[in-house]
C-alpha cells in the first residue's frame, strides 16, 4: 500500500512539474509574440502551392525591413543582424523558392527565373502586409529587389545596398566566362557547373582577395558547398544564373527607376569582392546623387569580416530614414 501510495505521489508530483514547464514555455511564447521580443522567429507559409520560409522579429508596429539574400546563402546570412536589430525595427529575411528552407522543385517543374522568384517575395510581402519598408539587398537581392521596388514604388521607405550590383561597370572581369555561358548554354554548360558547384569556388566568394582569410569561419562556404552539391540543386541554380542575364540587360531601366524616384540610399561595399567592382557602388551615386557609400574591409559577404562597422553604419542610417516626416 505504501509503495502504491509512493509511486502515486512520483507520478503526481511529475505530472505537475511538466505541466508547469509546458504552462511556462507557452506562456513565454505568448509573452514573445505579445512584447516583439528580440527572438528571431522561424516561419514558412504557402503560397501558390510552394512553401516559403522566412525570419522575423521584433514588434510588427515598428518599422518594417525586408532583407533580401544572395547566392548560393539564405536568410541565415542576415541573422548577426536581425536580432540586434530587433529592438527597434521589424525585421523579416526570407528564402527565395530554390534555396534555404523553402522549396526546392525540380528545375523541370518550376520556372527558376528572377521575376518568377521575385514574384513570390511580392506575395510574401502582401501576405505580411508590409505597407511600407526598408529594403536591404545583397548580391541576388539586387534584382529581386529592384523588381519588387519597381512594382510598389510607394512601399519602399529606404534602400540599403550591400554588393549588389545595377550597374554594367559594376561587373568585374570574372563575369567575361559567364556571358559566354549566356550566349551558348549548351557548349558551356558542363564547364559552369562544374565550376559554379565547386569547393574552391564557393570559398572564394568569401574569401576573395581578403588580405584577412583567417578570420572568415569555414562554416560558411563549406556550408554553402554542400548545399549547392545537393541532388538536383545544379540544376535549379544554372537555370537560374542563366537567367540573370535578364538582370543585366534590366539594368537601364532600374537606373532610370533609381533617377525618377530617389529613394533613400545606403551603399555599404565590402571592397575586396572578386565578382563586383568597387566602382559598381559608385555609380548607384550617378543615379542617387545624396546616396551614401561605405567602403569596409570585407568581400562580396562583408558581412563575415565587417559585422560591426555595418551594424554601426545601419543603424545610424535606420534611425534617420525611418523618421516619417
């Protein structure tokens, strides 16, 4: 009887501490969505039958920035940035179709093109109802961006460029190979992929000519390998990189975008990029005179040696961009 009553009380007692924990996690998830907490949220929703993944934080009154990635990374190239600056702002880094957590359809069911992708962005920013924000642009980002800002002029707040290029000029040597790919896809097809997938080559989009390769963490393009080196993802990615020649002959018009509408710019360039040029951030002040640009100790993903000083540099421009006058 007293062994009954002993493992009756065990059970009793267990019974009580779960269920406080689990009242204590949801109450702290409650507390989380209800204060816009400085935690990074992991969502996806479905939209047009594909599910996109996205980041969030912080409160939805605050204002709104939308970050934008490059290639081959995700939205988890935004997260130093998204909880710092969560206290202050509403901030939601999306994967495009393709890449990161969303989905990945096959090449031969899905129409890998930037307008395509960018399309889904829109959706996603309806589907939040993002009526106004900041847009943050990272190398993919640039046309993706560009083409969301051109449909909703009105929606974009500021404009803030990290080695994303709209301009001819800002195209280095490198990509001299890459227009013949455009010109004859099937001659130089293997040739691309192989190098397009390779460790070497996703090493050096970090690494560049950085005369600091040691602090760049491995985990980020090793990373970036074997996710490009996943089944069918050559194929999603070379479709989608022929098609960027879309982007490039889309410069002229964005320029004229940038001159009609002057947005509020931030040019941030991280100067040892071995794909864009130095002169690609100047030429967005051709366009945008009152633009402003940053030239910092870093690669085409600055943000692996230069988190800091772009952290200062975004939020000093944040703070006098998102002052509605």
């Amino acid at each position: 009887m007293i062994k009954i009553f002993l493992v009756a009380s065990v059970c009793l007692v267990s019974t009580f501490f779960l269920s406080t924990h689990i009242v204590m996690a949801q109450n702290s998830i409650r507390t989380a969505k209800k204060s816009g907490s400085t935690t990074v949220i992991f969502k996806s929703v479905a939209i047009n039958g594909q599910s996109i993944f996205y980041r969030e934080a912080g409160e939805v009154k605050n204002p709104a920035v939308l970050f934008l990635h490059g290639f081959p990374s995700s939205s988890r190239m935004w997260q130093p940035l998204l909880k710092a600056l969560a206290t202050n702002y509403h901030v939601i880094a999306p994967d495009y179709i393709g890449f990161g957590h969303s989905s990945q359809p096959a090449a031969g069911d899905f129409n890998y093109t930037f307008e395509h992708l960018a399309s889904y962005i829109d959706s996603l920013i309806i589907r939040l109802s993002l009526k106004r924000f900041v847009m943050v642009q990272q190398d993919y980002g640039g046309p993706i961006g560009m083409r969301i800002a051109e449909k909703n002029p009105e929606k974009i707040q500021a404009i803030i460029i990290q080695n994303a290029v709209c301009h001819q000029e800002g195209l280095s040597p490198l990509w001299e190979t890459r227009k013949a790919f455009w010109a004859d896809k099937e001659k130089y097809y293997d040739a691309v992929k192989k190098n397009f997938i390779s460790l070497e080559a996703t090493r050096q989009r970090h690494i560049g000519a950085s005369p600091t390769p040691e602090i760049i963490d491995p985990d980020t393009y090793t990373d970036e390998y074997l996710f490009l080196n996943k089944p069918g993802m050559a194929a999603i990615q070379l479709d989608l990189f022929y098609d960027y020649q879309n982007n490039v002959s889309s410069y002229p018009k964005w320029q004229a975008w940038l001159r009609k509408n002057q947005p509020k710019m931030q040019v941030i360039w991280g100067k040892y990029d071995p794909s864009f040029t130095i002169e690609g951030a100047w030429k967005y002040k051709e366009d945008v005179p009152a633009a402003e640009v940053h030239l910092v100790e870093g690669g085409h993903f600055a943000l692996d040696e230069a988190q800091e000083e772009i952290l200062g540099l975004m939020t000093n421009f944040l703070k006098r961009v998102t002052v509605e006058k």
